[in-house]
C-alpha cells in the first residue's frame, strides 16, 4: 500500500490544520493506522492511531483533547485534525498502517510497514 500524507504548513499557536492521509494500492480495511511525528533532534514519536475497520482510536497523551484522528471509508483517506496547536507540535508528521493489529503495538514505529513521505507542520509562537 503506498500512504500520501498531506495538509502541513504554517500556522501560528492556537490556529489548526487538518492532515490527510490517502492509500492507494489497497484499502485500509483490516489495517491500523497512525499518525506519528518527528521534531528536529527529536525521536519519531505516536501521535494518534486508528483500527479502520472497528474505528477504535488511540492519542498520545500529549495530544489528547486537541487532535482527532478520523476516517473517509469512500475516499480511503485518514484525517488528523489539529486543533489548540502549540509551538512544541511542529514537526513532520507522517502517517503509516500495518496489517498487525494489536492494541499494544498501536503506539510503536516499528509495528508499522508502510510509511507516507512527511508533511511540514511548524507551529509558530
């Protein structure tokens, strides 16, 4: 499955973006999805996840109350709003799905084989 993450840019503290996430190649069903993220320096790191087909959701605790991690089944494409962004959220955000779901491994990098390219979110003060 090839992952096409979208929906990055410039915003400033308090402001949103939405992200996009579309699969090609397959759907989604059957996968998890995720939304990781990475700042200059930093380790990539879980931001929110999903079981497509249960729609079950997961968040990092560090973003939980001002993302939403949702799905379009039509368009087979996954969302990440960003809502209350704050300085500390800019990173590159990626998204990826695996056909391995466990619920403890939402959360981890390396439980997920397929990887989207990044997209830039700087959030500025």
């Amino acid at each position: 499955v090839q992952l096409q993450a979208s929906g990055g840019g410039l915003v400033q503290a308090g402001g949103f973006l939405r992200l996009s996430c579309a699969a090609s190649g397959r759907t989604f069903s059957g996968y998890k999805v995720g939304w990781f993220r990475q700042a200059p320096g930093k380790e990539r790191e879980f931001v929110a996840g999903m079981n497509w087909n249960s729609g079950r959701t997961y968040y990092a605790d560090s973003v939980k109350g001002r993302f939403t991690i949702s799905r379009d089944k039509v368009k087979n494409t996954v969302y990440l709003q960003m809502n209350s962004l704050k300085p500390e959220d800019t990173a590159v955000y990626y998204c990826a799905a695996d056909s391995r779901i466990i619920l403890s491994t939402m959360s981890i990098s390396g439980q997920y084989d397929y990887w989207g390219q990044g997209t830039l979110v700087t959030v500025s003060s």
